[in-house]
C-alpha cells in the first residue's frame, strides 16, 4: 500500500486537490506507521510522522475538522511510539500536543468512543512521561485522562478498551502513589485492578487479564516493600506466576522477560524481608531468566536496570553464606550494568551502581582480607558521593557516607590484624 499511495501523490498534486491529496499523505502517513510499529522499525515511523505533518499542512480544524482532529491523532500515535523507542521526551511532549489537539474536535458527547480512545491515548503517553522522567504532575494527568475514559465507557472486558482504561488508571495511580510516598494511592491502584480481574478472568480474555495480575503484583509489591508486609509480598509473587501463564516466551517474549524481572523484585524483596536464601535464589533465577531476552543490543535501559536488580539479590544472597562465589556474581552482574548506565548518559543510575558495586567489594575485602577489594570500593564510593551530593540524594548520601565509614574501619581493623 505504501507504494500505491506514494504513486498516487505524485498524480495527485497538491495544487489540483489539495484536501484529496491531504487524505492520500494520511493514509501514507497509516500505512508506513503500521509497518514501523509491526517491525520496530524507526525510520518507517519517522516517515508516518512527516506525512502526517504534511497532511496537516492542508487540513485545518475549520475547514475539514474530521480530517484534522483524524490527523492530529494519527500523528500522536506515531510520536508516542517513536518516543518510547527512542526515549526521546521531546517526541513524548509532541505526541502529548497532538492528543489534546484532537481531543479539541472530538466531543464527549459526539463521538464518545474517539473521545476516550485519544483519552486513554494521552494518558498512556503522560504516564511514560511521569515515570521514565520523574514527572508527578504527568502522573496525575493519566489518572485524569483515563477516569475520564472510564465514564463513557461499558464495564466489558471483552472488548479491548475498558480493560486497557482500567489498566492506565491502575498503572497511574501505582506510579503515583510510589513517587509521592502514599500508600492511599497504591490502596486505590491495588482496588482497581483487583476490580479488573473480577471482569476480566483468563477465560474471557487471557491478555488483559495477565495485565492486570502484572499491575497487581507491581503494586503489592510496592506497598509490601513499604510496608515490610510479607504477606504483600507474597500475594505480589503469586500474582505475577498467575501473569507468567499466559505470559509465556514462546508468545509474548518481552512481557514475559519483564514479569520475570518484576518476579524477581518481589521475590528478593520477600527473601531480604524473612532473611530466606531459597527465596533469594529464586529471584536470581528470575533475573536470569529475564536476561535471556532483555538484552543489551536490544533493550539496553532494561538490561542495564535487570542487571543493577541481579546484583542486589546476589549480594544479598552472599551476605547469608560462607562462600564468595555469589558476591563475586554480584560485583560483575554490577559491572555489566556500568556499561550501559554510564556517568555521562545516566549519572544517577550511575552512581547507585557505583555504590551498589562498593558495598559488594567491601564484603569480598572482608571474606578475603584482600586489601585490593577495599581500596577499589572506596573509589566506588567517592564516585557515587560525587553524582549523589546531600542535595541531589540526601537518604542515598547518608547511606554511602555511614557504608564508606564501615569500610575505612574494616580496613583499619584488618591491618591491626
């Protein structure tokens, strides 16, 4: 289609008919956008983005006001995707424009179901915006976005736009709740996925049903962290594994790698909280698992933050035993993320690796009376306190300062040995 609708441009002038030609530059702009979303591939949707664009050079919401408020919805939807591959903001905020724009023209009460579709489109694009840049105001934006979604539409999980309604909420709600410390707001996520799953069972629709057990567990899994609930935790494990059913490999590869990370934080989580190695153990498997498909060369930020996860639940699990082997896994699991969270690219990320990797070397030091290991984790640490000044990260500062002081007594008494 993409070559039938270059084809007929060229014998279609602008100057002849400008508003037919406007429509076949968005049909282009559809065609060329199902392609890049279908394969992943970026410069199909940055044609699908200039076509639109150019489509709207001719249309305006006074002349052709269907057309436009179309477009302007077209468009979002190619930023928004371009955006999220990209990890571009910039892309984000545009797609954001676009959304509103054509929420202008589709009118509650006109065209309800464009209405909320845009909506729900707004606050899936608000809620990227909130969490991948620390955003709260983009946050309660989605909750916004989506409750208003929810008031137009019917309570039926067999279709594909209630259920996804009730999952923005959920997701806002959650990041929300965990970015401004409140446990009222994680209460009303956690209700409204539950709501969910009494709609949505795995019978009637297997996909959103998985979604929200992996929107359940990520909230119980918060609010057990939070709480230091172990019975959270553990309701966050189950729901998860319910999620890995139908979330399998074979058919859903990357939500599968993703609940197989999100499994592993609740499992770590538990296992630090009841001090239990099997537990912990069972959250490396999780990691390791999630690593076969979060790679570097294709999901790099995933595969850096997987990592960073792994190395915790392996320094946790050598603190419980007498042997070395698991820190050593540790230290190296955090000098895989390093190469991806760099100073340059990712200073903060960065830094909690650097001190992460610090806390690993002092107890190596310590087993090994390797003096090597504490010098390279004071290092560490003095490179951590560089990006997470008493300003930046008060609570993480404090934390490096009392672990870099553990470290220069363990030293101390080491050489008094």
């Amino acid at each position: 289609m993409v070559s039938v609708y270059r084809k007929a441009l060229k014998e279609l002038p602008r100057e002849r008919d400008p508003l037919e030609s406007a429509r076949v530059q968005a049909a282009l702009g559809a065609a060329l956008a199902t392609i890049g979303e279908r394969d992943g591939d970026p410069h199909m949707l940055s044609e699908a983005t200039a076509s639109y664009k150019a489509a709207l050079k001719i249309f305006s919401r006074w002349g052709a006001p269907v057309d436009w408020a179309n477009t302007q919805f077209l468009l979002g939807r190619s930023l928004a995707l371009q955006g999220a591959s990209e990890s571009s903001p910039g892309k984000l905020e545009e797609a954001e424009s676009a959304f509103r724009q054509a929420l202008e023209e589709y009118g509650r009460r006109e065209r309800p179901i464009e209405w909320a579709t845009t909506e729900l489109c707004l606050g899936d694009v608000l809620i990227r915006l909130g969490k991948t840049y620390n955003r709260p105001e983009h946050l309660a934006g989605a909750i916004d976005a989506s409750s208003k979604a929810l008031t137009v539409l019917e309570r039926d999980c067999a279709s594909f736009i209630w259920p996804r309604a009730q999952s923005i909420l959920g997701d806002a709600l959650g990041a929300l709740g965990t970015a401004e410390g409140r446990d009222e707001a994680l209460e009303e996520a956690a209700s409204v996925f539950y709501d969910s799953l009494k709609e949505c069972t795995r019978e009637r629709n297997p996909y959103f049903w998985a979604t929200a057990q992996v929107g359940l567990g990520n909230i119980l899994a918060t609010l057990g962290a939070r709480q230091a609930s172990a019975s959270r935790l553990t309701d966050a494990v189950a729901a998860d594994r319910e999620a890995l059913q139908v979330f399998t490999r074979e058919r859903y590869a990357t939500l599968w790698a993703m609940t197989q990370m999100n499994l592993g934080d609740a499992l770590a989580a538990l296992g630090d909280r009841q001090s239990d190695a099997d537990r912990l153990k069972e959250a490396v498997a999780a990691y390791g698992e999630a690593l076969q498909e979060l790679t570097r060369a294709h999901t790099p930020s995933d595969w850096a933050a997987t990592q960073m996860k792994l190395g915790n639940a392996l320094t946790a699990l050598g603190m419980r035993e007498d042997e070395i082997t698991h820190i050593e896994m540790a230290v190296a699991a955090y000098r895989e993320a390093s190469k991806e969270y760099t100073r340059d690219r990712a200073p903060m990320d960065w830094a909690v690796v650097q001190g992460n990797l610090a806390n690993a070397l002092v107890l190596l030091g310590t087993r090994e009376k390797n003096l090597e290991r504490f010098d390279a984790a004071v290092t560490a640490y003095g490179e951590a306190l560089e990006i997470l000044t008493p300003t930046a990260a008060p609570s993480q500062n404090e934390a490096i300062r009392k672990s870099l002081a553990r470290a220069h007594a363990a030293i101390l008494q080491w050489l008094k040995e």
